[in-house]
C-alpha cells in the first residue's frame, strides 16, 4: 500500500508534500550498511547518528545546487523512516510500531566542507535541499522492516543495489536507540544510512532512489534530483570557515582512489623488501642511488630522537604554508590538515611534513606522536621543529627532526595540504615513497627501484666488508679501495661474489 500523503490537511510548503508534516527533526545513521563498512575500512560496534534541519528537506523533481568553488558534492540513496506515533523509551520488539510510513531519500552531502564539521555534519550535509524525500509513502504496517529494498540511480545507470537484511543495525534498533535519548515525534524523519556505491555527482547529473517492498510490491517511485551549478559565490571566509579537500576527502566522496582518479595509495612494504632495508644503511642507500643518477634524496637538516631506532616506510604527506592570520582562522583550528593526516595514518607509512625548514615553532607534540603509534605508523619526519620533545622521546616511535621548540603550530605555520607532493629538507617526497632513516639520516627512494636498490647496497656492504678486513691485515688502500681487477678477481674467488 502507497500513500501521497496523509489525509487531511496537506502541507501547504512544496518541500513538504511528500510528508505528513514538516520534520520537527531530522536524524541520519552513520555508517550501517555492511557493504559501506567494508568500503570504509571500519565496522561499528553501535549506530551513531548526526542531525540535519527540516530546511534541507527537497521534494522530488527539483534541484540541488553545487556551490561555487566546490567539487565533491555526493549522493547517498537511503531509506526514510517517518515516525507516526510519539516514541520515548520503548524497546527494540515495539519500536516499529512507532513507525508511520517508509520513503526514499538522498542525504546529500558536499565534503569540501566536511573537515571543519567533525562528524557533525552540519555545513556538509545541512544545505538548502541536501534532503530530498518522496515522492510517495509507504504505510510501515504494510511492509518488512527487514526485507526492504533501495536502489538508486545516477543519469539511469543503477549504482546502489542493496537490502536491509545487510544492515548492521536492524531499523527498529535504530528507533529503539534514539528513543533512549529523546522523544521521536510524529513527523520526524530517521535518515537509515546508505550502501556503497555513493559517489561525486556534477552539474547536469540526474540521481533517482527507490524504496520498495519486493514482497508486498508497495514502492515509494523514484525520487528524482538535478544538480545544478550555483552562480554566485556562497562562502564569506571572513565569517566561517571556506570548502577545502584533500585526496583523503576525494576518496571518500568518490568512494574509492581509482574513482576519484587518484595515484594508488601507499602499499606496505613486502616483508623480504623490509628485511633488506634494515641491514642497508643508509649511507649506502645513498651511495647506489646517486650511481643511478639520483643526487637529491636525502632529508637534510633532520636528526634522530632515537639514533639507534632504524626508521622505514612509506611516505604519507602532510605541508605546511608559512602563517597568516586570516588563513591560519580558516584552516588552522577544528579539524584541520594536520590532525585528518595523523587520523588517515596506516600501518607502516612514515607521515613527512614540509615545514619549509622553519624550526620555530612545532609541527608536532606527544599527543599527535601517541596517535602515529597508536595507528601503527612507521615513524614521523618534519624538516621543523617539535615541541614536548622528552614527552614525544617517551613515546617510543622514530622521530626526525630540526629540533624542538616550545611555540604552538600558530606561530610559523599554517597545516593546509595532506596526500600531496612535498618539499622536505631540500628534497622532493611524493605519497608511496619508501623512507629510510638511521643516525646518518634519512633518506627516500622512488618504489620502483627500492628493490634494486637494496640488493646492490647490500652487495657493496659485503665488499666493503672484505675491504676492510684486508685493510685491518695492513694491506695499503690503493688498489684496494674501491678494488682494481687484481683485487676484484681475488674477492670473487674468495667469496664467490
């Protein structure tokens, strides 16, 4: 059974029509979809939950703007629950009943403003008509919260396929949980997540979601959207913070790096790889990759907290620009570039910070140290300075720098780009590079060579090994060193090299 709306007084705002009444609330799910976790790379072990207002509400056959100076505004096709009977306090075996109807929705979202939100969502999925909803009712007494179906399309393509028999968290626990926290009124709207297969549309795009009962055959039709391109300009930086992203952000919106045409993200290092980097020092590391060619590769101006710790890994990237006070307001303080690269930390990857060599303040202090550690990342490398540094010693983790500094990030610097090419001590780091540190100091090499690398500065440590035995027994270095063919022949016959 579908219905176009409750009987009786229809609402006389357009937005509205496909509702019983305006929202006096808006609640949204997280993360609840299996399928979407797993994209994620993170299970819930509970639901959690973001409000939108009632003014986002859209009805279908209408438009949603991209703003001006934005790229990454995302479709989510979920299903709507609308609440038909006040609910405070009642048990997941009842809360169903507390439900009036099922529709389809797009929780919109524009993750250029995302980061400065911090789950809250509030400026990234609160705009004008980022909650379209309809364009029909389903009656909940009709229907199986646990068999329902949403699907959505993008300019006719079918991209969102999925069941509530794959949620992680049954609609009616949903409703029972948010009743614990506060009374859910009639008209409500409860936003029940959406699958993977979200993505970036662009102006011109068309998005439909459907809701369905495969089987009792009620649906909800398609809700259709256009995304348009905004004329003017939406954001006063002077008042709030302005859309920024970084490739952290560009993944998530398109859902995965290669959709969001993005380099693949760092690998960990093969175990055999690993193992020939820890016997390589660095200085001969050095020494094969200027045979090749490769003269600026080292970090210059950085030195260890702990010279005996060998630090390898690859490079996740992290720049800082020099301080200016209307910048540093707009990027510096919530959830700024510096904190997302510390949180988006995998295991094994080194987090490089460009800092311009300025040591004047810190990039960094023990708590930011305690989350690389707790991420399970290689080690950090900042051409600046840092700041708690007996505390950072404390924490364990390698750690090179210019120096410590007792002065606040504000000082010197503004965090602004993660996942990007850098400049550290002098030389180039891009995401993926393998970083290797000991106490002569660090050192990057390009992935594809690593490999080769290795092996040959491995082999030249066994030459030079021989070498310095036949030094130690008096023999003079000319000749010796590097070995001439009379050497050479007598090394290869004696070690079979």
């Amino acid at each position: 059974m579908t219905i176009e709306n409750e009987t009786g007084a229809q609402p006389t705002d357009a937005r509205f029509a496909a509702l019983p009444c305006r929202p006096g609330k808006i609640i949204a799910v997280h993360l609840s979809y299996v399928s979407r976790a797993e994209q994620r790379d993170r299970r819930p072990s509970a639901p959690s939950y973001f409000f939108k207002p009632s003014s986002s509400v859209a009805a279908s056959g209408g438009t949603v703007e991209r703003p001006v100076g934005t790229e990454l505004l995302a479709f989510e096709g979920e299903i709507a629950l609308i609440i038909g009977t006040a609910a405070r306090h009642v048990g997941q075996e009842a809360a169903w009943s507390h439900v009036g109807w099922v529709t389809a929705s797009n929780d919109l979202g524009l993750y250029d403003l995302r980061a400065n939100d911090k789950g809250s969502n509030v400026r990234s999925k609160g705009g004008d008509g980022f909650t379209p909803i309809g364009p029909r009712l389903i009656d909940a007494r009709t229907v199986d919260p646990s068999a329902l179906r949403l699907r959505t399309w993008v300019n006719d393509e079918l991209v969102q396929d999925d069941t509530t028999a794959e949620l992680l968290f049954p609609l009616a626990q949903i409703v029972a949980d948010l009743s614990q926290h506060f009374t859910l009124e009639r008209g409500d709207v409860i936003l029940t997540g959406t699958p993977a297969g979200s993505s970036v549309i662009v102006p011109g795009d068309v998005v439909e979601v459907e809701v369905d009962s495969p089987n009792s055959g009620a649906s909800s039709g398609r809700l259709t959207t256009t995304v348009t391109q905004a004329a003017q300009p939406a954001f006063d930086g002077s008042l709030g913070s302005l859309p920024a992203v970084d490739d952290t952000q560009r993944e998530e919106a398109w859902g995965s790096r290669e959709r969001a045409g993005l380099p693949d993200a760092a690998v960990r290092l093969a175990p055999t790889l690993r193992a020939k980097l820890e016997r390589a020092p660095v200085a001969g590391l050095s020494q094969q990759l200027r045979k090749r060619g490769l003269n600026n590769v080292t970090i210059d101006g950085v030195r260890p907290l702990h010279p005996r710790v060998k630090l390898i890994g690859t490079a996740k990237t992290l720049r800082f620009v020099p301080n200016r006070e209307d910048l540093f307001l707009s990027h510096g303080g919530g959830y700024n570039a510096q904190k997302r690269a510390f949180d988006a930390l995998a295991e094994g990857e080194v987090i490089v910070i460009e800092a311009r060599g300025e040591s004047g303040s810190g990039t960094l202090g023990d708590i930011l140290a305690l989350r690389a550690q707790a991420q399970a990342a290689a080690g950090i490398v900042t051409d600046g300075g840092i700041r708690d540094a007996d505390a950072i010693a404390a924490v364990g983790i390698p750690v090179y720098s210019a120096g410590a500094h007792p002065a606040v990030l504000g000082r010197k610097h503004v965090p602004w780009d993660v996942d990007v090419t850098i400049a550290c001590g002098g030389t180039t780091v891009q995401p993926g590079d393998i970083i290797v540190g000991d106490a002569d100091g660090v050192i990057v090499i390009p992935p594809g060579i690593a490999e080769e690398v290795a092996d040959a500065a491995l082999a030249q440590e066994d030459e030079d090994a021989w070498i310095a035995a036949r030094v130690a027994e008096g023999n003079p270095v000319d000749g010796l060193f590097p070995l001439n063919a009379d050497w050479r022949a007598r090394y290869e016959s004696e070690t079979g090299a």
